[in-house]
C-alpha cells in the first residue's frame, strides 16, 4: 500500500534527511591520510537485502560483529578474495569494522547530471545514476504520494520535466508495465548518449553469433563462430520442484536452443503493483533486458538487487552484471537504438545446457 500523502513540508523534511544526505555525503574529504586504511568516499555498496553480517574475518565461519540493513551506503577499504571462499564467488568487501561477502551488495556512485529542459515526449532513455532515489506519484503541488524506490544502473524513459515539491526540476518517468508516470529529481538521472547503443560487431553475419550457457558452471560465453568475445559468471534460475502445469512458470531457466526475440533496454518485473514497499516483488526499470523464451519472460538482463554470480539466484532469466548485459544487449541481433521502446525480431541463437 502506498504510505499517506506527503506535504510541501512533509517532502521537504524527508528530502534532508535522506536524497540531499545520500547525494553529498559520500563526497566528503578524507578524515585522515597516509594509512592503508585511508577512505575512499567514491568506493560505495549499498546493501540490497534485508540485512547483512559484518564479520571479524572474510568468513562466514568467523564472529559477527554487527549488521547492515537495506539500502544503507558502506565505504569500501579494499577488495579480498577470500580463501574461504564461498568458492562460485569468493569477494569480500573490507570495510568499517570487519568484513562483508559481496553476494546482497551493489557496487555505488554519486553521479549529479544536468538537466533536460525539453526532453522528447516519447521518452528518453535514462540510468540512475545515485545509489537510489525515491520516485512519488505527483497530485497537485502540495501532495506527492510515494511509489518505487529507483536504484543505481535501472534504466527508465523520460518523458517530460516538471516542478518537483522542493521547487527543483523533476523528470516525469513512464512504466512501461503499468502505463502510469512517475517523478525523480532530475539530477539523479543521467541520459544514455546514442553511442553507448550503436550495434557491437556488426560486420560480423548474424548467424555466426550464438551465446552458449552452462547452468552446471552458471557461466555465459559468446561466440562469433568459434572465437570467444565474452566469457562471464552469471546467476540462472533456482531449482523449482514443482511439476510443470498450465499457467505455472518454473523458476529453472529452460534447457534447450532458442533465440532472441524481443530487447528492451528498460523493463518493469514483478507482480505489477504500484507500492512503496521497498521488500515487496517489483522491479522497475530492469536494464538491457534480451528476451530469448519471452512467453515466459526469460531474458538475460542486468541486475541492481544483488551481485552473487556463480550460483543459481532467479526466478528463471540470467541475471548478469549491467555492463555485460549491456554489452549483450548491444551485440545481439535484433538491432536497436537508445530510442525504441521495444525491438522484435529472430535474433541471435541461444543454447541453454
């Protein structure tokens, strides 16, 4: 359910305590220099469930020192790969007082942009481009009601700009899933240029690329004929015991050879609800979603809600990191650009195994 609508004073109040802090607090300067453990304020992760452990040691067989809960922003020290693995991913984070395993972390930037004073009315393509911020469904100029809570590298259409609560530019967003529109601050939102789209090896023949997955090794590599152009972790779908019936959707990703029949570079999952509830099942804004079983919504597609490649984490699709979904999303066929919603057509060969 959607919280009580929200004053000019209300927002105003809520807005210092949490989109002004997020933005500027990480570009502090160093309390101190000249020791390895100086802080690096642009090495953030924000914590993507509901709570993770701080451990003594890069192990989950050490002491627990203390927790981290949902959406708070952690300064990083250094990277350890940990001889204790897990071994499918065995990076941790060093950070204030111990440790934390990567899996339930997103790597953050803070990354303030200009403003689009008329942007297209049929959208333009944009990321989130701050650790989050929080979307409101605009009333009139004194009530906003709170919706989703947009995070970093989830893509979304602009569509227009308007006066948000605090008196600053706003851009109007629209949900492809819903055909509602919503408002962000538009500092937040950095629009993607027409070059990080256009196609990735184009002189290569269509029919000489396939993507290969191995669930057994949770590994993805594509091809051009024989010669490897990517090779990476991924996370499919988890096991699913249930026996196949009409209308039910397994979580295991598929078995077999398919082909890429629908991208989206932005794309709302989940059950479909307009919510601020940050646990409830909705993904907004999905980035370079490649659709290969698309009766079923199986895609490879970048994740912003956990960074635990190896093993087995979806609900079906293969959840990679959003740069190399993005290069997928561009190397693939069917071609398309910053400017289309959604492209169909019978595209490159996929072989699930």
């Amino acid at each position: 359910m959607l919280h009580p609508k929200l004053t000019r004073r209300d927002f105003l109040k809520l807005a210092g305590l949490s989109l002004t802090s997020l933005a500027f607090r990480p570009q502090l300067s160093r309390p101190f220099q000249g020791s390895g453990d100086d802080l690096d304020f642009n090495r953030l992760i924000r914590i993507t469930t509901e709570t993770v452990s701080v451990y003594s040691e890069p192990s989950d067989k050490s002491r627990i020192l203390y927790q981290r809960t949902r959406d708070e922003l952690v300064n990083v020290y250094a990277e350890v790969i940990s001889d204790d693995g897990p071994g499918y991913n065995p990076l941790w984070y060093r950070v204030w007082g111990g440790y934390i395993h990567s899996a339930y972390t997103e790597p953050v930037k803070v990354q303030l942009n200009t403003v689009l004073t008329n942007p297209d009315p049929a959208g333009v393509l944009s990321e989130v481009s701050v650790p989050f911020t929080q979307a409101y469904l605009p009333n009139n100029k004194t009530t906003w009601d709170p919706i989703y809570r947009l995070y970093y590298t989830s893509t979304h259409w602009i569509t227009g700009v308007i006066e948000g609560p605090d008196g600053e530019p706003w851009y109007k967003l629209k949900d492809e899933l819903l055909e509602i529109e919503y408002a962000v601050p538009a500092v937040h939102m950095r629009v993607i240029q027409p070059d990080e789209l256009t196609p990735l090896s184009p002189e290569v023949p269509a029919q000489k690329k396939r993507i290969e997955v191995s669930l057994a090794r949770q590994e993805l590599t594509a091809y051009e004929e024989d010669r490897v152009v990517l090779h990476t972790k991924i996370a499919s779908g988890l096991p699913d015991k249930r026996k196949p019936a009409p209308g039910l959707i397994l979580t295991e990703t598929p078995v077999g050879e398919f082909h890429v029949q629908s991208k989206m570079p932005s794309k709302h999952m989940g059950d479909g609800n307009i919510t601020s509830d940050i646990y409830a099942y909705e993904l907004p804004g999905v980035p370079w979603t490649s659709f290969f079983v698309p009766e079923t919504g199986v895609a490879f597609h970048g994740t912003y809600w956990h960074t635990n490649y190896g093993i087995t984490m979806s609900h079906g699709c293969i959840n990679m990191k959003p740069e190399e979904a993005k290069w997928i999303f561009r190397w693939c066929t069917p071609v398309t650009d910053e400017k289309t919603i959604e492209k169909r057509g019978y595209g490159t060969l996929v072989i699930v195994s």
